[in-house]
C-alpha cells in the first residue's frame, strides 16, 4: 500500500535555528497537508497545499511558517527561526478526490528545540 | 471554527467488552467524521470513516454512529483486545475545506487481558 514518507525522523535543533521537514506524499495525490502534535495533545492543523499553493491555514501557521512543492515529489515545511515550542511531532498527509478525500499520514517528524 | 469535543478520556476495559467513545461537533456544515487509531509514537491511522449521508457504518468489529441532529458522533468497538489499546481521535471536516481535519482531545483505550 502507498505511504507518505517523512524525513527526518527526529531532529533536535537549537532555538532559533532554520529546520526543514521533509516529505513525499503518495504519488497521486494532489493534497497536501502538515499538522503538529505538542505531546500529549491533540493533533492539529496547520496548512494545507493545492495546486502550488497554500489552500488554507490555522493560527499556528504564522510567518516562521513556510512550505514548498520544490519538484514533483517532495513538501516541505519549513521553520525560519525555531522556539522551544515549536517543538512537537510534524505530521505531513496527502488525500485525493480519487481516494474519497481519505486523508493519509507520515510516520511524523519529532522536532525538539533546545 | 469547528470545535470537536471528545470524551471520555481514558477508558479502560476487560478483554471481550466494548468500547464507546463519543464526540461532538459545532458547526453543522460538517460532513466528514474519520476516526483513527495512534499508537504511542506512531502516526494516526485512519480506522473508520463516516460521511453525512449515512447514519451508521460498520466494519467487523468497528462500528460509527452519527446523528446529524444533534450533531454528535460515536465509536464503538466490541469484543476488545488487548491490541486495541492505543489513543483514538475523531475528527470533522466540512469537505470544502479538504484536509482541514479538526480532532477531538482523544481518548487512551486499554484492554486489560
């Protein structure tokens, strides 16, 4: 079965450094999204991605906040200048109108800031 | 905004016995009800899924009820085991917004064998 995949697995990160998750969705897919889990909270979300460009966004998803089609495989979420909150499990998931809109996750990238 | 809110928490259970976990929703615009199964350090997995057509689902021992009108859902799990231990989330979406899934606080299912 298809899966999306996620780079790094786990990454730790001083505090105000640049970090860059990666991630390929299943290949046809042509929705993507991230959301973030703090631990032991609920999952959120944070943007989702349509057509090479932003489709919709939460609060959380401010202007440290980027993401990117760079080909035609890979979304990345990018964090400018990281805080210790910003530290969480990333979720990166793609969905498809060909899927019923099924939204699939990645294994998740655990970011800690220190 | 959509605001889903999930009880109970925990729950706790003897091997063999359902389980039911109930959620509501606010905005009635909602139409899509995925529930998922996260086990500790693992992605959610989706497990059953409900669109606002229908009022029941079921899926071998997986069943989702939804009543539209008073705008809450439910899952129910019979004959537990002991790997149905894990936290399940609901979630809602209004279909329009695709992706933008809204999760309820989850709740901590363990089968005692």
């Amino acid at each position: 079965e298809p899966e999306v995949t996620q780079t790094p697995s786990h990454q730790v990160t001083q505090m105000g450094q640049e970090v860059i998750l990666r991630c390929v969705p299943i290949s046809n897919h042509l929705y993507f999204y991230w959301y973030r889990q703090i631990l032991g909270q609920k999952v959120e979300f944070l943007v989702s991605f349509y057509n090479n460009e932003i489709s919709e966004k939460s609060e959380i998803f401010d202007d440290q906040f980027s993401v990117e089609r760079p080909d035609g495989s890979n979304f990345t979420l990018k964090i400018r200048s990281t805080k210790l909150e910003d530290s969480a499990m990333y979720f990166c998931a793609s969905s498809d109108t060909s899927s019923g809109n099924t939204i699939y996750f990645g294994e998740g990238s655990w970011l800690t800031v220190v | 905004g959509e605001n889903v809110e999930q009880h109970p928490s925990t729950l706790s259970v003897q091997e063999g016995d359902s389980a039911v976990i109930k959620c509501t929703y606010s905005d009635s615009a909602s139409n899509y009800f995925p529930w998922y199964k996260q086990e500790l350090g693992k992605r959610p997995q989706l497990i059953i899924d409900i669109r606002s057509n229908v009022g029941e689902k079921k899926d071998q021992r997986i069943a989702v009820t939804l009543n539209k009108t008073a705008k809450h859902f439910s899952l129910h799990i019979t004959e537990t085991q002991p790997e149905d231990s894990a936290v399940y989330f609901c979630a809602a979406s209004d279909g329009t917004s695709y992706g933008k899934l809204t999760f309820g606080q989850g709740t901590i299912l363990t089968v005692h064998p």
